[in-house]
C-alpha cells in the first residue's frame, strides 16, 4: 500500500467518527454501551472535532511525497495517538465502561498503530 492510500485511508475514518461524535453524540456512543449527560456530549462533540481535524490532516496532505520530512512527525504521532487509544479501550472494555462493540476500536486503533508504525519506520 501507498502512503497516499494509507492517509486516505486514516483521513476519511477519521473524519467519519469525529462527524459521528460531533454531530450525534449520545446516538454514536450508545452504540458502545455509554450514556452521555450533558457534560459527556461536550466531551464527545471536543472529542469529535479533534478526529475531525486530525482526519482532515492526512486527507489533505495525502499527496505529499513520502520522501518530506514532514511525514515523519506525523506518522510517528499517529503512533503514539494509536497506542494509547488502543490501551485505553482496553482498559475501557476490561473495567465494563464498553460493552463488546469497543473491540472494534481496539482493531481500528491496532490497524493504525501497525500501519503508521510501518510507514514511520518502513526504510527509504
């Protein structure tokens, strides 16, 4: 796979869970067994414009040669972004604050830990 592909890829996930978090908040985390009070919806919405934002990142600089040094910074944050995401909702699920369908964060995040580790550390 391209890195074009890859941030295409990580830009348009992204950007479809940070929509889902800004725009139905209490809809998108019911389905992960949360319920949101009003403080929570402010977390998610603050939450969901941060994906938004990091989503819109890869999207535009997908066409970026690989060989910029801007790349590395980047993917090496995606990195640290996916690892803690990915323990996070670990210890989300294991303590019973996610029901079972936060597994498919844990994939989401492993995915993009493996793929953005490959590309930050893949030699030239």
């Amino acid at each position: 796979m391209k890195l074009s592909t890859y941030a295409f890829i990580l830009g348009i996930v992204g950007i479809l869970y940070g929509l889902g978090l800004l725009c139905i908040p209490v809809k998108f985390t019911e389905n992960y067994g949360v319920v949101l009070d009003a403080a929570g919806v402010s977390v998610a919405r603050g939450w969901g414009i941060a994906l938004c934002s990091l989503g819109l990142i890869y999207f535009l600089n997908r066409n970026i040669p690989a060989s910029d040094n801007s790349w590395k910074g980047l993917l090496l944050s995606s990195v640290l972004f996916n690892l803690a995401g990915l323990i996070m909702t670990i210890m989300n699920i294991t303590s019973g604050l996610l029901n079972s369908m936060g597994w498919s964060t844990v994939v989401v995040n492993l995915l993009f830990f493996c793929g953005s580790a490959y590309f930050a550390f893949k030699k030239k």
